[in-house]
C-alpha cells in the first residue's frame, strides 16, 4: 500500500438528543476500545461536536484506508481483515450500550449512510450490505494486482 492512499471515516453518532449519561457512557467506551488492541491506523475517537446549524453530534470515528475504486486492489488482504474486525468491534460495543442504555445509532462511512443500530440490533443494511459484503469479498480475495 502507498503512503499516500486515502484514508476514509467511520462515523457512529447517537440518533438521540445525548443526555449527559449517555456521552459519558460513549466516551467511557471510546476510551476503553481505544485501549484494547492495536489498531490499523489508530483507535477510535470521541466525538462531541456542534455544526454552523446547531446540530449536535455525538458518537466516535474510526479511520480506515479506502477500499473505493481505484484504491481497493492496494489494499494488503491482512489490512482489510483487520479493518474489518475493527469495525465489527466497534459496531459489537454500539450495539451493546444501544440495548443498555435504549438509544438507535447510525452509522455513516465515508459521509455516507451504511446503516442504524436501535435497540441493540443493527439493520439489514448494516449487517449484510456493510459486514456481510465486506466478509463476501474477503472470501474471494485474490491479492493486490
């Protein structure tokens, strides 16, 4: 993979007005995730931001190489494989603290929609058109060309 290969951006934001337990709890599992492996590019991070409009956005980033056309045939197999436990990982513990604390995230890579989490649960769209075609390709990798 080239130094220079582009890097895009995982994006799980709570779907809900955040109360104060909920951004601690997020930040408390950032912060946890953040220290449980070692990461591709780097670990999570926390988000808690307010936009030009107003609008609140809380939840955590996940940076992973581009896998979009024409960068997908650069990235290493091994690379792939580990970005996609990584984010399983952090899908795994959104999912997690949406059954405990009842909140719906939605999950967003590269500014765009991939799906929602609600009630502990990811949606279709998450869960086979994200993960599912992602583990699909991996079975039939071939190797940088």
């Amino acid at each position: 993979m080239r130094e220079d290969h582009p890097v895009d951006l995982l994006l799980v934001s709570l779907d809900a007005v955040p109360s104060d337990s909920a951004v601690g709890l997020l930040l408390s599992v950032v912060e946890g995730l953040a220290h449980s492996r070692s990461w591709v590019i780097g670990p999570p991070g926390f988000v808690d931001e307010v936009d030009a409009d107003g609008r609140r956005t809380v939840g955590l980033t996940l940076s992973l190489f581009t896998a979009l056309p024409p960068w997908r045939d650069e990235i290493d197999e091994t690379v792939d494989r580990a970005h996609l436990e990584e984010v399983k990982l952090v899908i795994h513990e959104m999912c997690r603290i949406s059954a405990e604390i009842e909140v719906p995230f939605t999950v967003y890579l590269a500014g765009v929609l991939v799906g929602r989490i609600d009630r502990g649960e990811m949606d279709s769209l998450l869960s086979i058109g994200l993960i599912g075609e992602w583990e699909r390709i991996l079975e039939g990798y071939s190797g940088p060309s």
